[in-house]
C-alpha cells in the first residue's frame, strides 16, 4: 500500500509538472498533492533522478526529457508488476529470512519499487523509492545481463570489491549468465551481499529483478550460492531460457 501511493503520487506530480504553464516550486506541488514539503520534495527529487522531471534554477521544477504520457503509462505498468509478483517476495522472506526487493531500471540505476524486511534483527533496509547503480548492485548486474540494458560511462568506485574495470564488469557479466543469477558481493554496501535474477513479462522481455539481501557476515559464498539456486527455483517460470548474447 505504501508503494501504490508514493507511485500514485508520483504519477500526480507528473501529471501537474506538463500541465502546469511555468515550472513549479516546492511548496505549490506540495500543496497540489496534499502532502508537505518533505515528501514532496522526495517525489520530486526521485522525478529528476529517472528523468521525468529537471530543476530549474534550482528552486523550481518542469517535466523531464520523458515526460510524455507513453512514459506515464510506463510507470501506470511499475504498479502491476508490483502488484503481480508482491506475493513471490512474501515467500522468498518466508523461506530465507533474508530481506526481498524487486527493481526496474530508470536512466543509468536501479529504482526500488518493493520489498519485504527481514525478521531477523540483524538485516538490511533497501528503501522503496531509493535509486541504486547498475555495476555494483546484484538488481542491476541482473539487468546487464537479462535485460536490454548497457552500462556506459565511468564505473563508480563505492567500496573496495567495486568493479571498476570495463573489462572485469563484461568477464561478471558472463558469469552471471552462467548461473543465472546475479551477486553483489560487498559491492555497493560494506557488509552487504545480495544475489537478485530476472521476472520476464509473457513478451519474454525482461519486466523486473527480483533480489534477496542481508548481511555478508551471515551469507558468505557457500549461503549466496543456496540464496540463488533457491531464487531461481521460485522464479523459474519467469526466467527466458535464452538470455540474450553477449554484448561488447
């Protein structure tokens, strides 16, 4: 529920942004969307981020380059798949403990669109909303290698197991496809590892990844590897029997 209505208000704040006559400041979208300014400013900042809104002077804000009612209804289809595979991230916590998290690409990064928290006291939080980066994170590696995505530009160096290489990031690439899931080992997140695969949509194209997470000292190699099998054997109907080839 708390995701439909950040997305819902999302959408609103879209919708008002192309139909404004000027671009608006913080406080006008705040009052428009009957919330204040902290959330707001979270909505409008996450609209930026994945490009569908820009800031203007700094103080204002205006539609994005994708802006347009397609890209509307491309976040209309981020709630149905959220709703569609809610239950499967249920059942992956019921079954590992470990905390599940479900990511579309927006731009350059991964968007959380869903989780469910661990029960565990000691866990990991990857709050909806958040935005994360492709060549680091188990959700985006999966998107590398599933999806139609390529990473270009400098690979950023967030701790000291960041792949920060081309060439390394195309070899892990590779090996992903291999196994069919996807690892961040400590790679975005000291004391973090994750393994995430992908959901396909019945156009075989790839719709979003669906993750597990916790805290490394509690998953080391050996308890990654059984993270994975067991995520590909709860998603195995979704997963496309011939990922794409290799890009260079």
């Amino acid at each position: 529920m708390r995701l439909l209505k950040s997305l819902t208000r999302g959408l609103d704040a879209l919708d008002l942004l192309v139909a404004a006559d000027e671009p608006m400041r913080l406080t006008q979208v705040a009052e428009h969307l009957g919330v204040d300014k902290s959330n707001a400013s979270h909505i409008l900042r996450t609209l930026v981020a994945a490009g569908y809104g820009q800031q203007v002077d700094g103080r204002r804000y205006a539609p994005g380059p994708k802006s347009s009612r397609r890209r509307r209804s491309e976040l209309e289809d981020v709630i149905a798949r959220r709703e569609k595979f809610h239950d499967l991230l249920i059942k992956l916590v019921d079954l590992t403990s470990e905390c599940a998290h479900m990511a579309v690409p927006v731009g350059d990064k991964v968007w959380y669109i869903d989780k469910i928290a661990s029960p565990l006291p000691l866990k990991v939080d990857h709050p909806i909303g958040s935005l994360a980066p492709l060549h680091c994170t188990a959700l985006g590696k999966a998107f590398l290698a599933f999806g139609d995505i390529q990473h270009v530009g400098t690979l950023e160096r967030f701790t000291v197991n960041t792949i920060c290489e081309q060439s390394a990031l195309r070899a892990e690439i590779s090996a992903t496809r291999l196994r069919g899931y996807a690892i961040d080992n400590e790679e975005f997140s000291t004391g973090v590892s994750c393994v995430a695969a992908p959901i396909y949509d019945s156009d075989g194209r790839m719709a979003a990844a669906i993750g597990l997470s916790g805290p490394a000292a509690r998953n080391n190699p050996s308890r990654l590897a059984e993270l994975g099998n067991l995520l590909l054997a709860n998603t195995i109907e979704n997963i496309n029997p011939r990922p794409k080839a290799m890009q260079s």
